[in-house]
C-alpha cells in the first residue's frame, strides 16, 4: 500500500507500506546533473526530513555522465539509512558494487539483479537499525 507518492513526467517515487521508498524512471535517461538534482529533490520531499531506506530502479538509466555521478555522490545519501539499487545484468551489479566499494559511500549501497533480494536486505538494515535503537 502506497503512503506518499511523486510522480512526474520523467520518474515516480513512492513510500510504500512496508516501509520501502521506491523509485524508477519512466523512460531511458542519461543521468546528468539537473535529472539527478530532480531525483534527489523528490525523494528529499517525499522522504519529509525523515531517512528512508531506498530501492532505486537503475533500469532505465541509459548512461550516468560523471558530472551527474558526482552530485548524486555529493548529495544522493541525505535522508536515507541504506540504498539498493536494482540493475540489468549481473555485470551491472559488478560494475555498480565495485564502484560503492571505491567510493565508500556514507550508508549501506549494494546492487541487484533481483527486486525481491534488493528488498530483502533493506528490510533487514530496517529490522536491524530499528533493534538497535530500541
């Protein structure tokens, strides 16, 4: 069940009931500056300054220029807990999770090829933060 939804021409955002803040495009994009700028901005929105744990729908990024890589970097991480992102093909997920292993990103980062293992593990970073903090 959907809580709090976005949605534009170019991508939909959505909280989910499962405590899951889901994205996707809607078409192929190159993800430069300004789309990652518009993302960001969404997800900060709908997020309300609370941190979410994120499943981000990498499909239909055609290409992601280092201008954009660099500002999703920069500030692609506030308001979240863990991040997953759901990819093509497992070289996909190779490339993507040695890239997070150099950058070392702020919270838990790892790609998927598979929605449901993707969901999985935020759901278990969400169990476990919230034992922690009981």
């Amino acid at each position: 069940m959907i809580i709090r939804e976005f949605e534009d021409d170019l991508h939909k955002i959505w909280l989910d009931s499962d405590g899951i803040l889901y994205s996707e495009f809607k078409k192929e994009v190159i993800l430069n500056v300004a789309i990652s700028q518009s993302v960001i901005n969404s997800r900060h929105k709908i997020s309300a300054g609370e941190k979410q744990y994120w499943l981000y729908n990498f499909k239909n990024i055609k290409s992601m220029p280092s201008e954009g890589k660099e500002y999703a970097d920069r500030y692609g991480q506030d308001f979240l807990y863990a991040a997953a992102a759901l990819v093509h093909n497992h070289l996909q997920k190779y490339i993507v999770n040695i890239f997070i292993s150099i950058k070392k990103p702020k919270v838990p980062f790892r790609a998927f090829t598979n929605k449901q293992e993707a969901k999985d593990w935020l759901l278990k970073h969400k169990q476990a933060n919230e034992s922690t903090r009981n």
